[in-house]
C-alpha cells in the first residue's frame, strides 16, 4: 500500500472511476508514499490546498518492484537522475506530529514515461482515507494521540530483493 493526496477533483474522479483519470495529469510526475505519517507530514494532514483528500493505492508488488527496478536516487549524477523513469528519494520518517524520526522513509516519483503503467497496470485498488486522516488529526491536535493511532495504518518493512537494496539504499537504509 502506498499513499497519495490530492485535490478533491482528482480524487473524485479516481474513486468513481477505480483508477486514475483526468483531471490526474499523466503528463507530470507523481509522487507516491509508503509512509502513511510522511504524507501527513507532507500534506499537512490533508488540510494542504490540492491535498485535501488522501488515497491509499494498492499496487501490485510486481509493479512496485519494476518501478523501483528503474529507479535513481535523487542524489545521484544530475544527468542520470534527469533521465530516469522514476526517482527515489530518503526522508526522515515522521512522528504523528510531525517531528523527524532517526529513520528514513522511501518516496518514489513516478515519471511521465511509466505513469500510464501505474495508473493502468500496478493499481489493483483506491480507498479514500479522508475521513480517517481528518479523524486522526482531530484527536491529536486534542491530546489524544493513543486514539489517533488505532486510525493510522500499521506499516510494516518491505523485503526488498536484495539487488534493488543495494542500489537504491544509501547508508541511511536501515538493513
């Protein structure tokens, strides 16, 4: 499962259709999240204009891992991170509030020559989570993050095989 916040217009449409459509622009890159906290981070739970709703995306592991298979890492060479298909890029996890954990999240940026294939071929499923996220974030902003915490999404670590590891894992990676 990976997430992503968008505009309400978006998001609509990509629930009434299963998948994404327009208004999704398929011309641009997309960013997408295993780390359900680093997009509340990032989309400030989902009160952050053109992210006020927040999916969840099932994707295939085979699709997940081609993805990763054509990835670069951000920090790499300029010119190799301009010509990849798909970005990688470290963050520090995040706390429900927001604070920077001592552990790094993956985000991965889907490029315009892969982003029919994620959108047509690795989604298997889109749930809206925006009730939850807004749920969630009432509660801790009312000191009671231990019931905000039954909402958020147990994620576990993904086994990756271990040539993607060794590419795409500075010595941030946790192994």
């Amino acid at each position: 499962m990976v997430y992503q916040a968008y505009s309400p217009a978006i998001a609509d449409a990509a629930l009434r259709a299963g998948r994404f459509v327009a208004p999704f622009s398929f011309h641009r890159m997309t960013w997408i999240k295993p780390s359900f906290l680093w997009l509340m981070h990032r989309s400030n739970w989902a009160r952050k204009p053109g992210q006020e709703r927040v999916l969840a995306v099932r994707m295939t592991r085979e699709g997940w891992e081609e993805a990763l298979s054509q990835a670069v890492l951000t920090t790499a060479d300029p010119a190799a991170v301009a010509g990849a298909a798909v970005h990688v890029q470290w963050d520090p996890e995040r706390s429900p509030r927001g604070a920077a954990l001592n552990h790094y999240s993956i985000q991965v940026g889907i490029g315009r020559r892969l982003i029919r294939t994620f959108a047509d071929d690795w989604i298997v499923g889109l749930t809206d989570l925006t009730p939850q996220v807004r749920k969630a974030a009432t509660l801790i902003q009312t000191g009671q993050a231990a019931r905000a915490q039954r909402l958020i999404p147990t994620e576990r670590p993904y086994p990756l095989p271990r040539a993607l590891e060794d590419r795409l894992c500075p010595v941030t990676c946790s192994r």
